[in-house]
C-alpha cells in the first residue's frame, strides 16, 4: 500500500543523520497506523540497525536513559528553532519477561522484521523504509510505500484489533497488553478478534501483577480518548480485567432502578460516562456506584452519593491518583444529588406555591458554594447534565441549572466568606483576644464562618471580635 505522508523537519533531520552514516531507519509504531488511518500522528519513532552507543555519537544532543534496551532519545530542531524528541530504537528481539513486564535478555538484530515482530497488535507491527524518500528540509508531502508483514493494513479494513503472532505469548510477555487491547478497540471503534479476545482471558493472571499505576494511566487513556469508552469498559468487563482493579463498578450490574432509571446501575453508569465532558467522566462512572450498597428494595438508594464518595475515594487511592483529583472527584459525587426548583411554561397555583417553598435563600447559595468549592461547580453542573441527558426516565430539567447559575451569579457579585481565610478577623487577632490557639480556636473560627455564611454583613472585624469573647467565655466556662 502507499500512501502520501507529511514528515516533520526536525524528524527527517534525525533519519537524514542515520541513512548518511549507512544505516537503515524506519518510521514505526503508532505515527505509521495514524497515518494509514487518515490521521495525524501525535509523535515519530523510529527504528534502526545503528546500536544505541553509535546513535549517542552521532546525536551529541540527546537522551540515553533507554540504552539498555536499545533506545536513544534525539533532540532535534525544526525550522521555527523550536527542540522536540524523536525516539530511536535500535532493531532488537526481546525474551523471557519477568513479572509480565520486563524482558529479561534483549538482543539488538539486523533485520526489520524481527523488531516488527516482537509489537504488540498488527496495526502497530507497520514500517515505512525513509531511505528510500528525498529527505529534504521541505515541508512537501511525500508518497511512501507501507511495509506490512503481519497484514496490519487488513486488521485496520475489517476493523480488529489482533495480536501479533501467537496471541498468549504476546500478553503473557506484558500484561498491560490486555489492557491496550481494550483501550485501542475503545479508541478506534474497532472489535477484538477472536483468538486475541480468548488470549486476554487465559492472560489475566500476567494481567494481574501489573502496577495500579500503568493500569491507572491506560484505562485514563481510553476514558479521554475513546468516542465510547463504554466499548472499552464493557471488553473489560467480558475478559475479566475490570475486576482486577475496579470490582465496585461489577457490583452494579443486574440491580435495577424501578422507579425513575431505565437501566440497571452499571449500564447508566456506562451511559453517564459515554455523554459527560472529559473533565468528569471519572466522577461519571463512580457517581451511582454505591447504589448497590444503599439499595432499600423499593426503588429508592438513600445516602449512594455519600457512600458513593467514599467508595470512589478508595477505589482512586488504590489506582494512585493524585490527591487533588480524588479530593475533587470524590466532592462532585458528594453534591451530585443536588435540587433546584425550575419553573415551567404551565404551572398551577400549587405549584407555583412550592417552586416558591424550595428556592434557595442566599445563604443556602453560599453554602452550596462552601461545600462543592467554587472551582468545581462547573464541572458538578456537567456531571448533572451528564447524569439526566442518559437517563431517559430523568424528571431533571435544564431551568434547574439555569436558575442556579444565576442565582449564584448573584450572590458572588456581593462580599462573600466561604473560608475562613476569608474572615475580618484573624488567629493573632484572637489570641489578642485570648483565645488559646488549637481547637478551641479552631471551633471558634468555624462559628464565625458560618455566622457570615449566613449574613454576609457580620464579616467586620468589630463585630466579629464582639462574638468570639462571647464564644471564648462560653467555652471557658464549660
């Protein structure tokens, strides 16, 4: 097959070196399958016969952290003079893995198809031979021929994702494989094929000793980058992977919502994640997650959005997220039960009544801001709309959001405490006063904070100082 490509400069400039020396380079790996799909590439590797100590002489500015295995990372510059890294590997095979992981010999090789053979799935096991184009310093489309000894070309038409080779040796080798095979179907809207689906099965236990990190930073790869990562999620679930790390999420299957989803837990959890923003489609996927737990029988899941909190926090800490994002996924599971009255184009007297029952005074606005933090209603805004938009049955309108954003709008425009950082007075200003630093200061500034929460128009330092001496002297006396 060919096919037209457009090589960056500061890559041809790399193979241009490499072929001038006398050996051999080829562009391979994931840039080569992007490019028979139609797509950009995101990055360029590139393969060759030259050892990594012999690219170190010819590359002075370069990275020789992979060496080992025979990979140099070489700086170079495109035309604007702006650095970027081209990773070079030497043409190698590799042998007896350890801890599904790690190859324990790797022997450099002179041959192409050895390198290629040792990939993981066909559509990655592609080569394009650049000594045989005009590597000029111009920005000109070039027509390539696509080397293709594992028939990758065809995986991509009949759009599978197979192994290369003998499927088990190629996931016992690296466990993560079974998880990239997912997460690569997920991204390109493609099925596994058979032998390589049956493969992944009989691999869980290699599966199994790969670290919470690397399965953390695939499965986040297919959440982000996959139209449905629900396709990802559910290959997943079928090949038994999904309970190595997130067994929670299993427990939703086969429990139904009667009285106001159309589908099970799991299924809307999948739903939720497929339509919600990138931004929350972890909190997506955990934000029913305790309804199994909190399930009454009747149709009803009281507390799931606490307990659910705090499942997803255990399940994030298990898979070493950082404590920022399990802080801020495990707040808009905690809030995402929120209610806000909306109005509607025919209302009764009634209902008119009660709309006016449940509107939220300022004070419940600003609190609702303390607890979700400011830096997160947004995103508990889209996990809301996520929520409704993939439950058929949702009695959630759009207004609810609407409204409040306005009335949020509103409080924000006045001098607003949500923290005690934010009061008028401060810890020496009470020790002044003397109150004893620690808890008792602590509590003190609490009640203090949620006195202004309440009437923004306390938050002087006068009358704020006024209060705690009555709060010390109460607590002196007790």
């Amino acid at each position: 097959m060919e096919v037209e490509i457009f090589l960056p400069n500061y890559v041809q400039r790399v193979a241009r070196i490499l072929i001038k020396e006398g050996f051999e380079c080829y562009l391979v790996g994931g840039a080569v399958r992007d490019i028979v799909l139609g797509k950009k590439p995101h990055d360029y590797d590139l393969a060759t016969n030259a050892l990594p100590d012999e690219m170190l002489n010819m590359f002075p500015r370069s990275v020789s952290t992979g060496a080992k295995f025979g990979t140099v990372i070489a700086l170079s510059q495109d035309e604007h003079g702006e650095t970027y890294e081209v990773e070079v590997t030497t043409f190698r095979s590799e042998a007896g893995y350890i801890d599904g992981r790690w190859p324990s010999s790797v022997k450099f090789v002179d041959e192409i198809d050895k390198d290629l053979g040792r990939r993981d799935f066909t559509f990655n096991a592609m080569a394009i031979d650049l000594s045989g184009i005009n590597l000029s310093d111009g920005n000109e489309k070039k027509q390539v021929k696509i080397y293709d000894p594992f028939d990758g070309i065809g995986d991509i038409k009949k759009k599978l994702v197979r192994a290369v080779g003998t499927p088990i040796e190629r996931f016992k080798e690296d466990g993560l494989r079974s998880f990239k095979a997912c997460r690569m179907a997920s991204q390109l809207g493609f099925e596994i094929e058979e032998e390589t689906f049956h493969a992944i099965k009989e691999a869980n236990a290699v599966a199994q000793s790969i670290s919470m990190e690397r399965i953390r930073d695939e499965f986040m790869k297919m959440l982000l980058n996959s139209p449905k990562p629900s396709v990802g999620i559910e290959l997943m679930r079928e090949t038994g992977l999904l309970s190595i790390f997130m067994p929670e999420l299993l427990e939703g299957v086969g429990i139904e919502q009667k009285l106001f989803h159309a589908h099970d837990v799991y299924t809307h959890a999948l739903r939720t994640c497929d339509v919600a923003h990138d931004s929350v489609k972890l909190a997506a996927l955990f934000h029913d997650i305790a309804k199994p737990k909190a399930d009454m029988g009747n149709g009803h899941f009281y507390g799931h959005d606490s307990i659910g909190a705090d499942m997803a926090e255990e399940i994030m800490k298990r898979m070493k997220f950082p404590k920022s994002e399990i802080t801020r996924v495990k707040k808009l599971i905690q809030n995402h039960m929120f209610y806000y009255p909306h109005k509607k184009d025919e209302m009764t007297d009634e209902e008119i009544e009660n709309v006016k029952i449940h509107q939220w005074s300022d004070s419940a606005v600003r609190r609702f801001i303390q607890r979700v933090g400011e830096e997160n209603i947004e995103d508990l805004f889209k996990l809301r709309m996520a929520d409704a938009q993939s439950n058929p049955y949702t009695s959630f309108k759009p207004d609810e959001i609407t409204l409040l954003q306005q009335r949020i709008s509103d409080v924000r425009k006045e001098d607003m405490a949500l923290k005690v950082t934010d009061l008028r007075i401060k810890g020496n200003d009470l020790e002044k006063l003397g109150v004893l630093k620690g808890p008792k200061m602590g509590m003190i500034l609490k009640e203090l904070l949620d006195l202004v929460i309440e009437d923004p128009l306390m938050n002087t330092k006068e009358k704020l100082e006024e209060i705690a001496v009555k709060l010390n002297k109460e607590q002196n006396e007790d």
